[in-house]
C-alpha cells in the first residue's frame, strides 16, 4: 500500500486493511479486468472499466490522466461522467498533478472547499450539486510515462479512504497494463507539441497560504471569476494580500500567458500618472525626449493591477473612466487613439461607497469597477491560519537569512495567535522576519517576538480554560465550521462531523447557534 498524502484541508487517517476477500472492491476490481482482457480498442476498454468503477464503486466521475515526467506534462488519456474539457492538468499543480509528480496518493474528503482541487477544475459550478470527494492515484512509474487514476464520488465510503485506495490501486495497474499493450507512441502522445510551462511560471491556489473558512471563500471566488474577463474589485485592509489574489486571478485566467502590470496609484503624483499609464509622446513635456509606452500598453492582452485606486484625484478618475468605458485612450501629447484589450483587476482599502457619498470618487467610476468584489478577511478574522502562515515564512526567512531554524515554540504560537495583527500579513510576516534575525539557537521563542507582540499576551486572556469551557468552544467551533462548509444544511453538517442529525440539532439549540445564519 502506497503512503497516502494529505489532502490542504483534511488529515488522512492512516490506512486500514484495503478490502475483505468477499467485498464489492474486490467484485469490482475483477469486473474491470474482464473488461480490459477484451479484444476491442484500449479507449473501449478504458470506458467499459470506468463504468464498472462508477457501477461498483460509486465513482460517478472518473479521469485517466497520462504523464511524462521529462517533458512535465499532463494529459486527460480518458474519462466518465464529465468532459475532457472540464479539466485543466499541469504536472505538478492540482490533485492529479501532485500525484504525477509524488507518486503518492492523495484525498480530497469535499472537494469545493479544497483549494487544490478547484485548481484543476475548469467549471466550479457542477461540482456544487453534492458533496463530491476525490481518490486519486498513480501508477508504478515506467519512465518517463506513469498515468493517474482519479474517481470523483458523491458520497463517502462507511469503508474508508483507504478501502477506495486500495481498490482503485488495482484497478489502474490493470489500466496501465492494457494502455502498455498499444503502441506508447501513439497512445501517449501529448496534444501539443509546444514545451510544458514551467512549474515556477504557473500559479497556484496552494500559494496563498490559509484554510480558513474565509479563505476558502475567496478561493472559490477567485476560481469563479478567473475565467471571465470580468473587471473585479478586491477590498480589504493593507497587508492582507489583495496583489497575491490579484496575481492569482491572472494566472489562472486565459490571459495567463500575457503580462500582469501593476501600478500604485497612491505612489504616483497626478502630474505623472498620465505618463505613467497612458505613455507620452516625444516633446510632450520638457525631459520627453522619447517616446514612451504607458502601463495600459505594456499589458495589452493581460492584466493591469491598479493598486490603492481609492486615493487617485477626481481628474485623474475621469480619464481612467473613459478607458474602462470606450476601450480607447491617446498618449500624453498625441492624437492617434489606441485601443487596448487589458483586463482590469482593481484594490483599495477604503470605504467606496463612503467616498462616493463624500465626493471624493467618482459614481460612475465606481460601478465600472465594482463589476466582481472579493472581500479579503483581516488576519483578525482568520486566526487559525496564523500558525500556517508563520511556520511558511519561518522556512522562506530561515533560508534567506542562512539560519537553522527548525520551528517555533508552543509558547510563541500561542502569543502570535492572540495579537489581533492591525497590519495583518505583511505584519506577521515582518514579526517572523525580526525573530528569525535576532534567534539565537534553532526555536523561535517567545522573547524573540517583538514588545507588541508580548505585551498583548495578558494573564487574565490565556488564563487556562475549564475542562468543560474547552469542550464547549471546541464544539462551537467545529459545528459552525461544518455549517459554513455544507451552507446551513444540517444533514450534510452531521455526516461531515460523524455524527446523527438528532445529535447535532440537540448541539445546536444547547450552543444557540442558528444553521439559518450559514444558508446561502
């Protein structure tokens, strides 16, 4: 039995005996092997096996991906239940393509609420109709061309993960028999001939570090919205990572091949932020002696990030209102008007509507650009990602600073966990940075952490909770993050938690939570 890996958002339990000699894994193994053992064509075959898998197992979703390490590509070989097309697999990224590459197996226990999953998947909204879970495989590798089996299921198996594991391990060695008895040169032959994209050229969900219920929000979000050319507005305070979203927008989008030009519009004067976007002539201004490209042109055919949009001038909004309405705009100093096929991914940390009320931004303006928002949640609100995010950058500082840190204390955690962060990420990240500069040995401890840090850490706030008080909160916090997951259903939210719904309906009127609240 290969070593499971996790899927981001749910640990694996460690793997059971796979299946009794009378069960319906085995039934189904041996049916796929008549299937296969047929004389027709491998793609036939192929078929055949995937509905004796969707027949047997369940799996009402079924896809064979064929992969080659060398050229680190992906390829859909053949599918059940759902389009090729309804998959975009790169070798390295996503489910199938951390499989390819790892040669471990990996589980998805809800597939919309994980980040990686939603990563290879080209329309988020079938898959929204139930609680899909995903089993995904690889086989032995025969360089450089291995396969993945990967079985979409509506619903969890009483058996376990490790029962579909062991029985989907089967059933691919028997589909990669029968693939290895046709001609590898036609069968595996990539669609395109153009060069797989480097892994550090593609962008991921997985970069932005959080599996928070808030967070997961906004990586479906993003998915939705990634494949539109929809002007979208991202909202938050400073430090929680709008330019990272932004930047995952873009690289998940068609656009993903152009360029991504960001401006900050609070760091250019008004003067200059006609040059800067729209480009000059020469002789349009003294010192011009060049004709110059503004940031529209540069990402022609991509994404142009404007950061900070909330502090530009009333005068400088109107020319960029003509841009995001007509699609046309003139260099500083010229009078050919150029057209421009640019995505708009917009941020700011102010009140809009407020400063639509006060005059100070532009009504229109504002409806141009606030076509798709996706709020982004203050670290505040996300405290259980804390921990994550300053193991991640404790590894990316250690290497830049060349120190041999290993980890970071119970104690430092607990006091990172309770600062309410005003400057959300980017603060963690330079609290992290200090502690790694000033450590002394291979743990980061408490009096590593900054004053501020410190000093927020009250007695009377960690002072250790009852036996019952920790249960209770414990529950609280599981049972709404399941309500929030299945959207207020408390049947789904009961089998999720493992429990009846009589259970968790007593759970809910003794804590005084309302699923009514989670509906959406």
């Amino acid at each position: 039995m290969k070593k499971i890996q996790a899927s981001t958002f749910a640990p694996i339990p460690p793997p059971a005996m796979p299946y009794g000699p009378d069960s319906e894994l085995v039934l189904a193994a041996a049916e796929v092997g008549k299937e296969l053992a047929s004389a027709d064509g491998v793609n036939d075959r192929l078929a055949r096996g995937m509905r004796v898998l969707d027949r047997r197992l369940g799996a009402a979703r079924v896809v064979l991906y064929m992969a080659d390490s060398e050229r680190r590509s992906l390829t859909v070989q053949a599918t059940h239940g759902v389009a090729p097309d309804q998959f975009r697999p790169r070798f390295g990224l996503g489910v199938a393509g951390r499989v390819a590459e790892s040669q471990k197996p990996i589980v998805v226990p809800v597939v919309r609420h994980d980040a990686m999953a939603l990563s290879e998947l080209a329309e988020l909204s079938t898959w929204r109709d139930a609680g899909w879970n995903l089993v995904a495989v690889p086989s032995a590798r025969a360089q450089p061309i291995s396969a993945v089996l990967c079985a979409y299921f509506r619903h969890r198996d009483p058996a376990g993960f490790a029962a579909r594991i062991g029985a989907m391990d089967v059933v691919l060695s028997l589909m990669w028999k029968a693939i290895r008895g046709e001609s590898l040169d036609e069968t595996m032959k990539p669609e395109s001939e153009a060069p797989a994209p480097s892994p550090q050229a593609i962008f991921e969900y997985a970069n932005m570090i959080g599996a928070s219920v808030a967070m997961r929000q906004v990586y479906e979000q993003v998915g939705q919205v990634a494949r539109t050319n929809a002007t979208a507005l991202l909202r938050g305070e400073s430090g929680t990572g709008k330019e990272l979203v932004a930047r995952a927008i873009h690289k998940n989008s068609p656009r993903a091949a152009m360029p991504f030009i960001k401006v900050n519009c609070a760091a250019l004067p008004e003067p200059l932020f006609e040059s800067e976007v729209f480009g000059h002539e020469r002789g349009a201004f003294t010192g011009a002696h060049t004709r110059k490209k503004g940031r529209f042109e540069l990402a022609q055919g991509g994404t142009l990030f404007l950061d900070e949009l909330g502090e530009l001038s009333l005068a400088t909004q109107a020319k960029l209102l003509r841009v995001l309405q007509f699609r046309e705009f003139e260099r500083l100093g010229g009078v050919q008007t150029l057209h421009t096929d640019t995505r708009i991914i917009a941020a700011t940390n102010k009140d809009m509507e407020r400063a639509v009320r006060e005059g100070t931004f532009r009504e229109d303006l504002y409806y141009r650009i606030n076509v798709f928002t996706i709020n982004m949640p203050p670290l505040r609100e996300r405290r259980a990602d804390v921990p994550t995010l300053a193991e991640y950058f404790l590894k990316k500082l250690a290497v830049e600073h060349q120190k041999r840190i290993s980890r970071i204390s119970s104690g430092a955690l607990d006091a990172l966990a309770q600062y309410p962060w005003p400057g959300n990420v980017r603060e963690l990240e330079n609290v992290i940075e200090r502690a790694v500069v000033v450590c002394d040995g291979s743990v980061v401890e408490e009096r590593h952490l900054t004053p501020s840090i410190l000093d927020a850490k009250k007695p009377d706030e960690v002072e250790a909770p009852t036996l019952e008080q920790a249960v209770e909160r414990l529950e609280r916090r599981m049972v709404q993050e399941a309500l929030s997951r299945e959207r207020g259903s408390i049947a789904a939210a009961a089998r999720t938690l493992g429990t009846t719904e009589r259970v968790l309906r007593y759970k809910l009127q003794k804590l005084k939570i309302d699923p009514s609240e989670y509906r959406s």
